[in-house]
C-alpha cells in the first residue's frame, strides 16, 4: 500500500477540481480539466465520451469505493488511485493492493461518528483535499449531496422500471445534508467554491 501522506505533495497549494457524479452536469459543459489537478470518483473512468464534453475528461487522481471488480484494471490504467471504503481491503491481490492508496479507516471513523452514516466517497476525498489543501483552492463539479441520482445510476433499467412502477427503491447510505455542511464550512470561503448545476 502507497503511504498516504504522499498525496500532500500532490495537493498541496494547487487549484484542485473535485468531480461527482450527479446527472445533472450533462450539458454544462464546464472548464474542469484547467484545474492544476482533476479528481474523479467511482465509475467516472467509464464515463461516456459524449459527457466529456460536459466535464472533461482528465483524470489525476480517481477516488473508488465501488469499483473492487475493476480495481486490477484501474490501478494499471491510473497512477494514483485511493481506496475509499473499510470493505474489501483484505480481498485485493499483493500486487494490487500495493498500488493503492487506503484512506486511513480513522478519518473514515471520524466522519462516521460525525454523520452517524457511512460517509460518502465524495465526502472521504474531500476530507483528503481539506486536510492537504495547503493555501490550495478546490472547486466542486456535480455535487448535488444526493439530489439527484448519478449519471451512470439514472441508465440502469430496473431503476427506470422501478421508478415508472412507483415503488420505492433504496436510495444510498449517506446523509446528504449533514455532509452537505461538513463540506460547506470545512474550508475559508476564499479556498471553496460550489459551481450550481
């Protein structure tokens, strides 16, 4: 496993673009990849070309708590890869495992005790950013704290079926509002922006 304070030296007093996945970015067409450094989350690897347009398409550092099935694939496609989730950490293969970053499960146990919810991978990489940050500025690209669903979630057919029948489906396991804030006052208003969508 990669030492995780290394990622200081990456963050650090640079212009940093924090990218989710709300569905709502597509047609924005945002200035994401003029950012010093572009961090992705999840499934944003796989993102179509037709969004790239919309949010670019760089990829510095790609945050995951979701992704084990690909994991091989990803850190031999991406140089800095993090780990996000307590889970699966023992399942990864030595080599694997070697190239990764793993957010360290106290700050994970921080934000839990802070939430009383499992915190979100975008919320666990900001708190990455917040604590590296330096003098650095970070701009948050698709953030809607669970307003909406993700791009890639919106295209699964037993969601649409589920939604066009009316019957409930199980949302995630956050607390959008009290992360929300977390990430709203973390930071002095001149190193934090929000763009709208």
């Amino acid at each position: 496993m990669k030492d995780f304070s290394e990622l200081e030296t990456a963050l650090k007093n640079k212009r940093i673009a924090l990218v989710g996945n709300s569905n709502k970015v597509i047609g924005k067409q945002y200035q994401v990849d003029q950012h010093d450094v572009v961090i992705r989350m999840n499934r944003a690897w796989a993102m179509p070309e037709e969004m790239k347009v919309d949010v670019g398409k760089r990829i510095d550092i790609l945050s995951v708590s979701i992704e084990q099935e690909n994991i091989d694939f990803l850190v031999g496609e991406y140089e800095t890869v993090l780990w996000m989730t307590p889970k699966h950490r023992d399942e990864f293969k030595l080599e694997t495992a070697e190239k990764l970053y793993f957010y360290p499960l106290e700050w994970w146990q921080e934000l839990y005790d802070r939430f009383g919810s499992n915190p979100s991978t975008g919320c666990m990489t900001f708190d990455v950013i917040r604590r590296f940050i330096g003098e650095g500025h970070v701009t948050l690209y698709g953030f809607d704290f669970f307003k909406s669903d993700n791009w890639y979630q919106k295209k699964r057919l037993g969601h649409r079926l589920m939604d066009f029948l009316g019957i409930p489906r199980k949302r995630n396991p956050h607390s959008g509002n009290q992360e929300e804030a977390f990430i709203c006052g973390a930071l002095p208003e001149r190193q934090f922006k929000i763009e709208e969508l």
